[in-house]
C-alpha cells in the first residue's frame, strides 16, 4: 500500500490523487470482497494478539471532509475486533473547558495504552484545519502548530506507538451526492447538519488546508495515507491492508503460558 503514503518531505497536491483510483486492485471487485472478509478476520486475529501481548500502542487517526467516511470506515473495517481493545475518541468543537487549555491536551489523554487501539475520528488536526479555514486563531498561531504536531507524534512513537494517520479523500461530487442522500433518507437525517453546507462551500480552502497538512506532517515515525474514498468498498479494502500490513510488521507474539500446563487436569 506505500502508493498512498506520503514520504516525508513531499509537497502534496490533491487534484492529482484521484479519489476514485482502483489502482491496487489486482482482480474483479467480487474478489476483493472475498478479499475485505479475509482480511477483516486477520485484523481480528491481530488485534486479539495485540491485547494478549499487552505490549504495542496503535495510533490510528482518521481525518475527512464531511461525508468523508470516517464512521462508515471505523464500523466496517474494525467489525468484529474486541471492544475491549478497540477505543475511539471523536472530536468536536472543544468545549470551554478544552478550550481554556492548548490544543493538544484533550487529545493526548486519548492516546493508547499498551496493548490498544486508539482510533481518532478527527483529532488535534482539526487545529490547522477548520481552525486554519475560519482564522479561528491568527495564521502566525496556526503555523507554528505542525512543528509542535510533529514534536508531539515523534514523543508518542518513541515511547511505543504505532501511528497510521489515514486522509479519506473524497470528490466534491461525491460529497454532494451524501449529503444529498442524508436530506432524503429519513435515518440518515440526524447526521445532516446544515453547517456542512457552509464547509462545503471552503472546499477549496479546506484542500489547501489539507495539502498542509499532507505535506508538513507526514513523517517516517507518523506517515500520512491519502485514501481513495469515493468507493466506500476500496477506502475500506485499502485501509484494512493497510492496518493488517502495520500489524503484522510488529512481529507480536502471544505470552508465554504458565509452566507445566501439561500436568494439569480439571476436575
Ligand atoms: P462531526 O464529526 O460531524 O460530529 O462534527 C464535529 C465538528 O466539530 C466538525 O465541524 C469539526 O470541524 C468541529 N471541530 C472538531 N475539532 C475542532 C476544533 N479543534 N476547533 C473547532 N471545531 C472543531
Ligand atoms: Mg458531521
């Protein structure tokens, strides 16, 4: 999957990551269904060996536009892995208690422990993001923030955390079409927000915020994937790739049972 991770250092333009590439798809799609529940399974089989293990720490941090799919990706990617493990953390507009500290503070009490799943559905980038869109603080304020983002990342990794930080791309088209679909189908109603269409409009400001972010904050020790999410069966196969690939190169291994196991007999 490294054809969507940005190395380091690269400057990143998205009109020219199509977010409807099918590229990594070797076969048909009825094959990579097959593929998505095996792989869902492996990630389940990961995961359970993770807690056992009680040793790594799994960053995962979401980020889209709205309709992007973040929730969509959390329930069908992580289907079936143990709730015990598994913690999301969903970020809203901070409250005045969040507010009244710096932007990292709500965030980092989120990150996971040993042997967890952390999964971000938005995160601290939402402080060079919508913060950067709305000048909700002065450009001189934001900027210096990718610095202090990337500082605080590199401490994360260092002390054990793994980090996938995943950018679910969608068109502007697409989004319509959800948003649409959210107006229309009365149980989808509740997730419609009349405040996504004035975002909707800053498309363009928010690529731009995004580009940003893609290109200063993608580091060996926390590398961005830019995700094709149009299709919302290939943002899923790719991701869960993704994830089960991360896993599988921490070379885990189950505890070493009690001694003498053999001896026992249970009456
Ligand atoms: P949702 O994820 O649809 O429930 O929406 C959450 C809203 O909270 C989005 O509009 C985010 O942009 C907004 N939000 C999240 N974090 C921040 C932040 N640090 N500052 C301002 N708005 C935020
Ligand atoms: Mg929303």
């Amino acid at each position: 999957m490294d054809r969507y991770r940005i190395e380091p250092g690269t400057l990143v333009d998205l009109t020219r990551w199509d977010p409807a590439d099918q590229s990594a798809l070797e076969d048909d799609k009825k094959t990579a269904r097959r593929e998505l529940k095996a792989l869902n399974k492996r990630l389940e089989e990961l995961q359970e060996l993770l807690y056992a293990e009680g040793k790594h720490k799994i960053l995962i941090v979401l980020q889209a536009m709205d309709s992007g799919g973040k929730d969509g990706t959390i329930r069908h990617v992580f289907d079936g892995t143990n709730p015990q493990g598994v913690k999301v953390a969903s970020f809203k507009k901070p409250t005045d208690e969040e507010r009244a500290h710096d932007y990292l503070w709500r965030v980092h009490r989120h990150t996971p422990g040993s042997g967890e799943v952390a999964i971000f559905n938005r995160s601290h980038y939402e402080d060079v993001l919508v913060v950067r869109v709305h000048n909700l603080v002065p450009p001189e304020i934001w900027n210096r923030r990718y610095d202090h983002i990337n500082a605080f990342e590199q401490m994360l990794a260092d002390e054990g955390t793994t980090i996938v930080k995943l950018y679910l791309h969608i068109s502007k088209d697409e989004q319509k079409e959800r948003l649409q679909a959210r107006l229309d189908v009365p149980h989808k109603q509740w997730k419609f927000a009349k405040g996504d269409l004035a975002e909707r409009e800053r498309w363009d400001e928010y690529m731009e915020a995004f580009e940003a972010v893609l290109s200063k904050t993608s580091t060996a020790a926390a590398p961005w994937y830019v995700i094709p999410a149009n299709r919302k069966w290939y943002r899923n196969l790719v991701i869960s790739r993704i994830l089960v690939e991360t896993l599988e190169n921490l070379d885990m291994h189950y505890p070493n049972p009690e001694e003498d196991l053999e001896g026992v007999v249970i009456t």
